[in-house]
C-alpha cells in the first residue's frame, strides 16, 4: 500500500512571529525536496504570519486545536472558517496535553474531529496511552476506547490522519522503541480495519509521536506502519528538517 508519509510538527505554545518565521526561513530550502507531506502546527495566533512565513514553499501551516461549533459565545475557541481563512489545512485534535489539563475527551475530541472532517480539512487526531497503562497491560484496550469513541459517526476514516502518541513519551526524552512504536500502530490499523474496512485501514496515515528527534526518526520510519511523525520538541530547531529528510 502506497502511503505518502507525514511528517508535522506541534509547537505547543512557543515562538513569536519572529522566530517563528526565521526558523520557517531556514527550514524552507532544508525540506523543499522532502518525499513526505510537511507541516507545522503552529499556536492560532501565528496562523496569518507564519503563513505568509511559508508561502511558497512544501511547509504547510496547521493548528492545534478547533471547536466543534461554527461561531458563538465560546470565549477562547476558534472556528473552522477562522482557519480556512488563512488556507489551513490540518488541525491536531485530542493532543494528550489538551486531554491532560484542558478536559478533553473522547467526546469532545470525537466533536471536533467531524467538525475538521465537515469543514474540509485534515484532523491529526491524537490517541495514547498512559506509562500506569502500559504497564497495566491494558494499552490495546485503552486504544480500542479511544478509536471506537474518537471516530464515532466518521464517514471516511481515510480522510483522518491517526497520530499514536504513548503518553510516556511526550516530551520525556523516551521513546517508544522501533518495535512497541510498530506493534501499537499496527494494531491501530487492524481496530481501525475492524471499525471500518481493512481496505480503509490499510489507506490510513499513522504517525508515531513521543520524542521522535533526528536520532530515532529513521528507525522508526522504517517500520512498516508508521507513515510519519507528529514532532514536539525538535520541531523548534532545524533538526525538524533532518526529521523530514529521514530517507535522505
Ligand atoms: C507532541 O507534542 O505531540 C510530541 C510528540 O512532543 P515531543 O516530540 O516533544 O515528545
């Protein structure tokens, strides 16, 4: 199955207009030959100038998060014309930082993620689970939990882009192992081949996120599940670019 890898980057709340747009400036000619599709989901208010940032170049501009509701009185949200505006394209949604201090649930993350689908742009839809689950042995149910209630009512799961993020690996340092990282996205494929159709779950792009820095990214890009990664930290540094250039 041809999957055309996906390589995006969250820079949860940091850069200024500034940085943002010298570090997009340097990244431009570093990626402008990349296989993958690339982007940088950027915090909502840097949407319009790292745009005009990226312009012309493979860097696409994405967000971090988008309400369910087309407009009204839910101070602190944005909508999805907001961002069509500016030519968004893919919206994180469901990132364990959101779910952890923000209230997020699968209920919510299954509102906005048709919301994103309805509008016409990509959700990069965050499940993981917990280092107290892992060990638990109860990691594939958890997921199975989430999938089931993330994607409820979803008409063309191959429209989603699945981003597996053990929460134990989220700005740890840990990484998944090359290994753990397939199997779980493996078995991703197989629930969403179940919930769905296992022709739609083979088209499914499944990124691995946890800590995926320029070391590690060729290891895990080799697995034959992961078709990308959802990059925290090193999305802030030119490393993001090495990332991108992983099969160079
Ligand atoms: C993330 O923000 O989704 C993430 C994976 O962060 P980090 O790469 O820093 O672990």
């Amino acid at each position: 199955m041809n999957r055309k890898p996906f390589i995006a980057g969250n820079w949860k709340m940091n850069m200024t207009a500034e940085s943002g747009a010298k570090l997009i400036g340097e990244l431009k000619p570093l990626v402008k030959d990349a296989d993958c599709d690339v982007a940088l989901c950027v915090p909502a208010i840097l949407i319009p100038a790292m745009t005009e940032a990226a312009k012309g170049s493979n860097i696409k501009i994405g967000a971090q998060n988008m309400h369910w509701e087309p407009k009204g009185a839910y101070t602190g949200e944005i909508d999805a014309d907001m961002l069509k505006e500016y030519g968004v394209e893919y919206v994180i949604i469901g990132h364990s930082e959101r779910r952890q201090y923000f209230g997020e649930t699968d209920e919510t993350v299954n509102k906005r993620t048709k919301a994103v689908l309805a509008a016409g742009m990509t959700p990069i839809m965050c499940i993981g689970e917990t280092l107290t689950e892992r060990e638990g042995g109860i990691t594939e149910k958890v997921l199975s939990a989430q999938l089931e209630t993330d994607l409820a009512g979803v008409e063309d799961v191959t429209k989603v882009v699945i981003a597996y993020e053990p929460v134990w690996a989220i700005g740890t340092g840990r990484t998944a192992t090359d290994e753990q990282a397939q199997e779980t996205i493996a078995f991703i494929r197989k629930k969403i081949g179940e919930l769905f159709c296992p022709k739609c779950a083979e088209k499914v792009i499944i990124q691995y996120g946890g800590s995926m820095n320029a070391g590690n990214c060729k290891g895990l890009m080799a697995q034959p599940d992961i078709d990308g990664g959802l990059i925290g930290g090193a999305s802030l540094k030119l490393d993001f670019a090495t990332i991108v250039n992983y099969n160079k």
